[in-house]
C-alpha cells in the first residue's frame, strides 16, 4: 500500500499534517519528513518492533546505527549522558544542521544504535519538523529517505523509492540545504569530526577547542 501524502510549508506547517505523522509514529509506522539538509524516513525511537521494521524496509544493515531527531535539550538529556562542553553546544547552535555522538543511556532501545554505547543526536531546524516533534514528545530514530545505497532525496521529487514503505509521506518542497548535517563525537577529550556536512568546523571549534 503506498503511504498517505501531505503538501505543506515549513512555515506554517498544516496541523492535519503534523497529527497524522504524529498518529503514524505513536502507533508504530514509518514516517517521511523534511530536515533543512534531506528528508528523514523514522520511526519512534523506543518501539523496538518499528526500530526493526525501518531497518528491513529501508534494506538498511543493522550494522548501522540510526541518528535521534530530537527537537530540545530535555530531550537529549533523557536519551543521552552530556557534559557542559555538548550543553553549551546543543544551546548555542540547535536547532540546525548538526549531530552530536554521545554516550547513550539505557533508555535507547540497542537495536537502535546497532548495539553500540553511543548515541547520535541530531537537531533538525525544520519547522515541520519541530511541530512534529513538539506534539510526539518522543525522539524519532531516523535516516535519509531511500533505500540504502541510493541518493539522499532533498526534493519532494525523489521520493519515489519510499512511497511504498512508508505509511506517511509529508512533502515541504526542496530542503533549504540539501546536505547532510556535520556528525561530531564528543566520547573522547578531544572531539572528533565524523563527517563534514552543513555545518562549519570553524563553528565547532568556537565552543569544543581544536577538533579533529
């Protein structure tokens, strides 16, 4: 069955919109939402049962862990172990194109991050996005919106590989990036730099000192 789909703006997102994404990923389905860098395919964070259903449908290895979109820092604090160095920077610079890799608590279901002791959290700018995180209340584990090993889709125009494993599809036009965001471990001292995306090394090191 191909997913529900929904036109809105990231200005004023359409509450019918926000409701039934919201309806979807409480009752244990797949969702499709913009980020200001791709779009997301995600499920709610503490369903084991979907956490392993995204993994399948999106053909993903479970080898891979799934990033939390979060939308405050309540949020992380409830997921993740932080320190004053990853508070300053998630109050700073969140919302916006970042992910930070942390120490996860036991509250993160371990399908989700692979097995693993940490957790990426991640801080859409979306304004979809946060009304839909705003009214679900609960981390989304999510990834790009395609089957694996295909393009990130930045454009509601290349969508199609998800239409039909996707129980709802929300579509906001063209993401303002279109890159993916910077992922930044902050498990060691010194901070390392996973992936260069949207967001600057010159920024991170405002708050973090020399990162690697």
């Amino acid at each position: 069955m191909s997913a529900k789909i929904f036109k809105t703006n990231n200005d004023s997102p359409d509450r019918s919109a926000v409701s039934a994404c919201a309806e979807v990923l409480k009752n244990g389905g797949l969702a499709v939402f913009p980020t200001e860098t791709v779009y997301g395919i995600g499920v709610n964070a503490f369903d084991e049962d979907a956490l392993r259903l995204l993994y399948s449908k999106k053909q993903r290895s479970l080898d891979k862990p799934l990033l939390m979109h979060i939308s405050s820092l309540e949020m992380a604090e409830s997921i993740a172990v932080l320190d004053n160095r990853t508070r300053e920077l998630i109050k700073k610079y969140t919302p916006g194109p970042l992910t930070l890799v942390v120490k996860r608590k036991s509250a993160v279901p371990a399908v989700a991050v692979s097995g693993g002791e940490t957790v990426g959290l991640r801080f859409p700018s979306n304004g979809f996005f946060l009304a839909l995180s705003r009214e679900l209340g609960l981390p989304i584990a999510a990834t790009s919106a395609n089957i694996s090993g295909f393009k990130s889709a930045v454009n509601a125009s290349e969508l199609s590989s998800v239409i039909d494993i996707a129980d709802v599809i929300v579509e906001c036009g063209k993401c303002e990036l279109g890159l993916e965001s910077t992922i930044v471990s902050l498990v060691e001292e010194t901070p390392k730099i996973l992936r260069l995306g949207s967001f600057s090394k010159e920024k991170l090191e405002e708050v973090l000192g020399k990162c690697v």
